[in-house]
C-alpha cells in the first residue's frame, strides 16, 4: 500500500513540473525588439483574467495576444502602431491606462469627485450643522426656586 502511495506522489510531482513548464520562448533579432515585447506584455490587460498583464496570465487568450504582439514586434511594428492594432480589434479595455476621452471621464475623475463630495459632506454635516450650545437664562425667581431645592437637599444628605 505505501508503495503504490509512493509512485502515485512521484508521478504527480513529475507531471506538475512538466506542465508548469510551458512557458513560451520567443527569438527576436535584436535586444531592443525583446526589451520592446516585455514592456508591451505587461502593459496590456488579459481579456479572460481582466486585472493581470498579457505576461502573467496562463489564460488562451492571452497566448495567442502574446503571440500576435511577438510576430508584430518581429515584423518591425512601433508601439503605437501595435496598441493601435490591439485597441482596434479589442477596443480600450485591452490597456491598462486607457486614454481620457468622454466615455472614460468618470473612470479618470470619478474618484477624485466622490472623494470631493465626501470631503464636502463631511465638512457641512461636521461643522456647519453643529449646534452650539446654549446656556439657556433664568430668572432670578427659577435661581432662587432652584437655591431652596438644593438647600434641601443638602438638609437631608
């Protein structure tokens, strides 16, 4: 029994460290086309995975992007020429910093607003809305009322 547990952990550790490694390799003709695709797979989004860059994610999709941005850095396509062909076909949610336009207004500046506005609450319910405190005025009737009161109870202490 403890033989056939033992195969089975050693055939597990060797399939895992067979499929971990499946990394792709890409050949570039020069330094500046490699340094070129690192900075374009990290700064492009993984549609499947949504918050992890083109270079972590593990996702199909993201291989055949990687692969599609390889053969563009191959052929001699600049950066803007090849986040121009990804925003084209994938539209702006394949970037991470998409670019200021009307639809992206409130991704830009809605936090900066709401921040504003809880500020502003916070300031008007905090110091505008506070009441002072009064000390409301007697007369010399309710002060003397209130001497006796507390001469009798003194009394009975």
């Amino acid at each position: 029994m403890k033989n056939k547990i033992m195969i089975f952990i050693l055939l597990s550790l060797l399939a895992t460290t067979i499929w971990a490694d499946t990394k792709d390799t890409y050949q570039f003709a020069t330094d500046q086309q490699k340094v070129l695709f690192a900075k374009l797979t990290q700064e492009y989004r993984c549609l499947v995975c949504q918050n992890e860059a083109l270079a972590d994610s593990n996702a199909t999709l993201a291989n055949d992007l990687r692969n599609q941005i390889a053969q563009l850095v191959q052929q001699g396509a600049s950066e803007p020429q090849i986040t121009h062909y990804l925003v084209q076909r994938y539209g702006d949610y394949v970037l991470f910093r998409p670019p200021v336009t009307q639809m992206t207004y409130f991704l830009w500046f809605g936090p900066f607003v709401l921040l504003l506005l809880g500020l502003g609450w916070l300031f008007w319910s905090g110091c505008v809305r506070r009441k002072k405190f009064v000390v409301p005025v007697i007369s010399e009737e309710q002060k003397n009322r209130l001497q006796q009161l507390l001469a009798n109870e003194v009394k009975h202490l």
